[in-house]
C-alpha cells in the first residue's frame, strides 16, 4: 500500500520522489548502510548466543515498560539520593524551559552539548537559541550538521547523507580552512575548534543511553569523548533523558552493553563509556549535575499495551542500515528526527497519527528491521497495527482517506478474496492481464510500482493446479 498523499499532511512522497534523484545523496547513503551492515554482521558474528540475548534484552524492557511509574520513581529517588537534581518534563516546552532557566540561573551563555536525540526531538537548540544561549554541537557529525544549518539524516550517523568532499567544501566555507577533503585534516580542523569551546563552556548538555533506577545512574556512550568532556569540564551538566530509558538493575547494562555497540556501529563496545552517579562535591567533575525525565508522548505509548514495544527501542540506528526505504530516500524524507523503520513507528505516536500518517504506509514490510533490531521489536506488526488505525480512524483522529485509486483495487481484492470460486475468477484474470505488461504500467496502483521497476511473471503452473494435480 502506498501512502495516501492528498489526505496526509506528510510530505513524505514527494521527499522521497525529490531524495531518490540526488544521486550523491544516494550513493553516500548506499556506502554507509552498505559498511554499517557489514560491520554489525561481523560483530554479531562473536556472539554465539546473540539470540538468547535479544530475548533477554526484550523481557527486561518488557517488564521495565509495564512498571514504568514504578522504575521512574526508583530512578529519581537514588539519583536524588546520589546529588543529582530531577525534573520532571510533561512535553518539550516544558523541557526546553527547564534547561533554559536552569543556564539563566547561572548566567550560563557558553554551551556545548554531546549528541542527543531526544533534545532534537523538542528542539532544545532553537529554544536556546532564542534566549542567546544556543549549545554548539561537539559530537563532529552533529557539528557539521549545525554548520550546514540542516537536521540530522541518521539517529547515529547524523551527517550520514554527506560525502567528505561537500564536508570539505562547508569546512572552507564556515571555518576559512584550505580546501581539503582528507578526513584527518578536516578532523583535525575540528578539533582545534571544539577544544577552545570545551575550554570555555560553563554549562554542559548531553543526553542519556540508559539510566538505572537501582543506582540513580546514568550512561553515555560514544567514540569521540566529547560527551565525557561535555559532562566533566562545564560546572553545570544537563541531562535529558527520555522516560523509556529507564532498566531496573545495574547489571542489566551487560546484555545492553554487549547488544547496542554491535548493533550500531559494528564495534565490540563503543570507545567511551560514562557511568554518572550524581556528584562529588570538591572532587572532579560538574558541581551540579540536573537531569530531566522526558515524557512528551511516551507515558501514552507506554499504556498502549500494544505499540508499548516502541518503547523499547535502544536507538542503535540497525533498523535504518537494514531498511531498504531508508537505504535509498535517507533520513530527511521522513521529516522527523527519527527516521527509518523506528521513525515510521516512534514519530506517528509522539506527534499524533494525523500528523505523520504517511510514515507507517513508509514500508515494504520486508522485515528487515525486526530481524537487525537487537531488542526484537516486531517493527512490521506495529507499522500494520498504525496503518489499521490511521485508516479506520480512533478516538479524536479521523480516518485518513486512501486514494481513490486504491479504494478501488482493495476494494475489489476483498470481493474476490470472499470465496474459493471468486479467487480462481481473479487469479484467472491475473493470468490473462499479466501477458499484457502495458496494463500494469498504466493502472493504477500498480503504475507507481511498475515506474521504476519490472513487474515479475509468474512462471508455470498456480499452485492450487499444481496440488490438485500433482507436481509434475
Ligand atoms: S528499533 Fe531496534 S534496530 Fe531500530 S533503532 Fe531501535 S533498537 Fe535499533
């Protein structure tokens, strides 16, 4: 089925229509998920009970997303107990204000902040931006990002959509290097820049892999270090955390340590690990460390005993890598931060399904995604369960409404799938259309499929003949 444009107010199609003819767009993309694949396929290979880890790592986001109030509460608690200052965020204004006030208070103006979706997601840079404290980005993805003034195009790979050479062209454009595109020079260049705003900031902002309600710990993890030094040399550290990041035990971070590395970037463990627990007054690091617990949608998804498994997602970006949509339009078609398979299902519930009813119909249901996901969320069932809704409509949403053309075509499918005799009718009709390639060329839906693609014959005999008559 295709994403039925007049009725959703999501540009997807045409994103995608305007993505699929940027060939270096495309090649960049092709390369990185390409690398990215392989990589994950040649670390999981070291994991003899991969399996058996995926399914551990599911039951306890299960059990922790069913008790969420209670393990939010836990977390609160012992990280209180432990010097750090929690907020509690309804929504991404209320988010953004904290922050905001909290470098009001201390007259904070030098910012730097690590990666981070979730504040991408309320848009914290712009609300700072708009009170003259906008954050500059230190993870390089992310800063060459905020140069080019775009969004990020990968939940881990933000700048994933562009080649080292247009990475040197905004090099010599915004910072006045010598044209280069080597990689260690355009680094090293980098680095120089973000040293001096380390050096500088007074408050730090960074965002949360896991937090363990036992402790009152938070995890970052990361290759380059900015986020350790965005969380160490600032005297003020926020921390946004979304509320579905909570797991119960510490020890639960050893199957989500070995799972989320592998499934990300193909790395055995990421280069940095940093385990937060409160502060340590006259010792190192900030003097203040805040936190804020993030709901803006997710406390709703969490009662939805059906798409609750969103939840569960560790954002390692696998599904991107494997998704074939993603792998050829990239992340920016789908007008989210979360793009790929996780976008298609996250974005409709956060921002509301009128909003992005476009996104779940973003599929060719391939399952791709659920076979890299290493908390095995049944992505394809939930992209089908938020088709079902966007189209029979639900509490205080109305239906979208498909394309006529479509209506039609379902229509028809479901008269002739009602019985056996009708069935052979249109499996005959098939038989006979299929001889003549111009009508799946012409007709609609099928034209959208055939425009950039052959449509296959089917080969010998149906496969009721084939049984009623013996295969032979
Ligand atoms: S849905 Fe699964 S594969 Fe996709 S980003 Fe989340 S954890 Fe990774």
């Amino acid at each position: 089925m295709t994403p039925p444009d007049e009725a959703h107010p999501n540009a997807f199609a045409q994103q995608a229509r305007d993505a699929l003819q940027d060939e270096v767009l495309t090649g960049a993309l092709r390369r990185a998920t390409d690398l990215f694949g392989e990589r994950r396929r040649a670390a999981i290979a070291t994991v003899p009970d991969w399996q058996e880890l995926r399914e551990h790592a599911r039951k306890v986001k299960a059990h922790t997303l069913a008790q969420l109030d209670h393990y939010l509460e836990r977390f609160a608690a012992n990280a209180t107990a432990a010097g750090a200052t929690v907020h509690w965020a309804r929504d991404g204004d209320e988010a953004c204000a904290i922050v905001t006030r909290i470098a009001a208070e201390r007259s904070a103006s030098r910012l730097v902040k690590s990666k981070s979706m979730a504040t991408e997601e309320i848009g914290l840079n712009e609300a700072l931006a708009a009170r003259a404290r906008e954050p500059v980005e230190t993870d390089l993805g992310e800063w060459i990002i905020q140069l080019a003034g775009e969004t990020p195009s990968h939940i881990i790979v933000p700048a994933i959509h562009k080649t080292r050479q247009q990475i040197g062209r905004l090099f010599v454009d915004k910072l006045g290097i010598p044209p280069t595109d080597d990689p260690d020079a355009l680094a090293a260049a980098a680095r120089t820049r973000l040293r001096a705003h380390f050096a500088a900031a007074d408050l730090g902002i960074s965002g949360v892999n896991f937090g363990v309600a036992e402790t009152g710990t938070i995890l970052i993890l990361e290759n380059e270090g900015n986020a350790r030094m965005t969380t160490t040399l600032p005297k003020t550290h926020v921390a946004v955390m979304g509320i579905e990041k909570v797991i119960p035990r510490f020890d639960d971070l050893e199957v989500f340590l070995r799972l989320l590395p592998r499934s990300g970037t193909g790395q055995h463990l990421t280069t940095y690990q940093s385990l937060l627990t409160g502060t340590d007054p006259g010792g190192e690091g900030p003097d203040e460390l805040h936190i804020v617990l993030l709901d803006n949608g997710r406390a709703k998804i969490a009662v939805d005993r059906v798409m609750r498994e969103t939840l569960a997602c560790i954002r390692c970006g696998a599904c991107l890598n494997a998704c074939p949509v993603y792998q050829s339009v990239g992340g920016h078609a789908y007008g989210s931060v979360y793009p790929g398979p996780i976008g298609a299902i996250l974005t409709p519930q956060l921002q509301g399904l009128e909003q992005a009813a476009a996104l779940p119909f973003a599929s060719t249901l391939c399952g791709a995604c659920k076979d890299v996901c290493p908390v095995a969320i049944d992505i394809p069932s939930l992209l089908l369960e938020l088709r079902r809704r966007a189209v029979d409509g639900t509490p205080g949403q109305r239906p979208v409404r498909l394309r006529r053309s479509e209506r039609i075509a379902f229509g028809l499918w479901s008269w002739f799938a009602r019985g056996p005799r009708r069935f052979r009718f249109a499996a005959r009709l098939a038989r006979i259309a299929q001889r003549v390639p111009l009508l799946s060329r012409l007709l609609p839906p099928l034209s959208a499929w055939t425009r950039t693609r052959e449509l296959p014959t089917a080969e010998g005999r149906a496969f009721r003949d084939r049984r009623r008559g013996g295969n032979r």
